[in-house]
C-alpha cells in the first residue's frame, strides 16, 4: 500500500498544484479585469467631461454668435444722418431699419439751439434742429459745433440707453 499512497499522494499533490496554479492564474485574470475596469471608468469620466467641455464651449459660441449679430443688427439698425439745411438748420434723421423710443438731441452748452424731444422716431423720420455758434464762443478757433443724440433701443431683450455724437456739418 505504500506504492498506492505514494502514487495517490503524488496525485493529490499535482492536483493542489494544478489547482494553486489555476487560482493564481484567476486571481491574476481577476487583477487584470479589475484594472480594465477602473481604466474605463477613468476613460468614461474623461468623455463625460470632455462632453460638457464641448457642450460649454458651444453655449459660448452660441452667445457670441447672438452678441455679434446684435451688434451687427444695433449697427445698422440706429444710423443717424445728419444735413446741413441753411442758415443754421440741420435735418436730422434716423437712416437705420429699427424705431428709436424717448429721442433726445441736444447740442453743447456754447451753441444755441432748439432741443428736439422725441417719444419716438421710425426709420425716416425727420427733424429740424437749429444750432449756431454761440457770439461769445464764435472766435474760438477750435470750437466745433456737435449734435448730441440719445435714445431707447428696444430691440434686444430689454432697453438700452444708447449715445450718438456727431460734429454738424458746415452749413452755408
């Protein structure tokens, strides 16, 4: 019987090994998977933020896009025009596309002038201002006549006080 328990305890002995070898390898294959895992969720984690990132980045553009057409739109929507009309009478009108609310022009302190008050002004729309050099400011060389103009733009989301100020033209 020594030769069968020999044989039997070798047997044994192969199988434990085998055994031991085959939950190595699985504790191996297990370590590897685990690893796997934990680079894909970094992977996943890195796509999500690169997703919102991108999706940032597009709101951005968006609100630049709607920023730059407004001001695209403010441009040409308020163009003040400005001609001289004789003995100190200018015409004055709003050569842009969009109604311009509470219209106010004033000239400086060293002219005189009428001041025009406006609830509001369409496209086209014209008005005569008076304005000359005041007597007492006319020998000053560097003096030029202005013409100041403020109103409401409505076309955005909410008002916008907005300013023009031009120099009047020579007027014969």
């Amino acid at each position: 019987m020594d030769f069968l328990g020999f044989w039997m305890a070798l047997g044994a002995s192969a199988i434990a090994v085998i055994a031991a070898w085959f939950a190595r390898r699985q504790a191996v294959a297990a370590e590897r998977s685990n690893v796997y895992a934990k680079e894909q969720a970094d992977a996943a984690k890195s796509a999500n933020l690169y997703a919102k990132e991108q999706a940032e980045a597009a709101k951005e553009a968006n609100r630049l896009a709607r920023e730059s057409a407004a001001i695209a739109f403010s441009a040409s929507a308020f163009r003040w025009e400005v001609v001289a009309d004789g003995g100190g009478k200018f015409l004055v009108f709003n050569a842009g596309t969009a109604t311009a609310y509470k219209v106010r022009m004033t000239t400086p302190d060293f002219m005189i002038g009428s001041e025009i008050m406006a609830v509001k002004m369409e496209p086209l729309e014209r008005h005569i201002i008076e304005a000359v050099l005041h007597p007492d400011h006319a020998s000053i060389p560097l003096l030029r006549p202005v013409l100041n103009i403020t109103w409401e733009d409505r076309t955005g989301e909410a008002p916008l006080e907005r300013r023009f100020s031009t120099s009047l033209p020579d007027n014969p």
